[in-house]
C-alpha cells in the first residue's frame, strides 16, 4: 500500500520523543550507495550519498544517508571519535493501516514498512516537524526513543 502525505499529518498530535541512544557516523563518498537494512534482515530503502552527506548507523546495524545540515541538526559533535548523541525530537504514529506500507521519502527514494513499523517527522523541541515523514521500525523505534511529554 502507498501511503499518501495527508495521512502523515496525523503525527502532530503524538507525544515528542527523542532519541536516547547515540549513532556511530561518517562523511560519505560522493555516490555512496547504502540499503538500508533492519535488524530483521528485511530491505527498507536504498539511497545515493551527495557531496557534504554522512552515513549513520544506528545501534542495531541499521544504516542510512543523511545530509550534512540534518546531521549537523541532529547529532552533537565533538572532536571524539565514537557515538554522536542525539539532540533532535521525533513525533510517531503506529502505522494505521494493519498491513505494510510505501512512502516516497524525502530523499526520493521509496521507504517499506511493514505492518508494525511507525510513520514519523523529525522535529523541534516545540513539536514544529519537518515535513519530512519517514518510517521506523517498531523494535528500532522502542529500542531508540523515549517519550518526553
């Protein structure tokens, strides 16, 4: 099933969250391309590193793409070498349909989901999101965030 943006907005109203496990990270190669895998073994999304982006993963082995400027907005940084603690916030829904679902990510790729995964937006600490929905994994979401309000 393709999900539609519309039904993404239903988000907003979902306590914040933020993630309470850091991510190991580097700069990527220009034409870099990562699948994303979940710790289930089931593909996500696929993705091409640009100039400037870094490639995240998280603590289940999940990779992904990220533009410099969402890294730089997500993530402490430090002259360290090791995990990069998270400072950005999240809204979540458990995925309404009852079976897997597609987006069309913002990075442009398709994003799968399965019936248990979660549609979410990064956002601030105000609860003002992105616009940028992704989904999650169930596990990786409980194993990743916490809930703040």
């Amino acid at each position: 099933m393709i999900v539609k943006p519309q039904i993404l907005w239903r988000n907003f109203q979902k306590p914040l969250c933020l993630r309470n496990r850091g991510v190991e990270a580097r700069p990527a190669k220009v034409g870099e391309e990562i699948t994303t895998i979940l710790a289930s073994g089931v593909k996500e999304t696929r993705n091409k590193a640009n100039e400037g982006d870094w490639i995240v993963t998280n603590p289940s082995g999940e990779q992904y793409i990220i533009s410099e400027k969402k890294f730089l907005s997500r993530y402490e940084t430090t002259d360290k070498v090791g995990p990069y603690s998270a400072k950005g916030y999240c809204r979540a829904i458990q995925n309404p349909f009852g079976k897997p679902i597609e987006i069309m990510a913002s990075w442009g790729s398709a994003q799968t989901g399965d019936e248990k995964c979660l549609i979410a937006d990064t956002c601030e600490a105000t609860g003002k999101a992105d616009g940028e929905p992704y989904l999650i994994d169930a596990a990786a979401f409980t194993e990743t965030y916490k809930k703040i309000d």
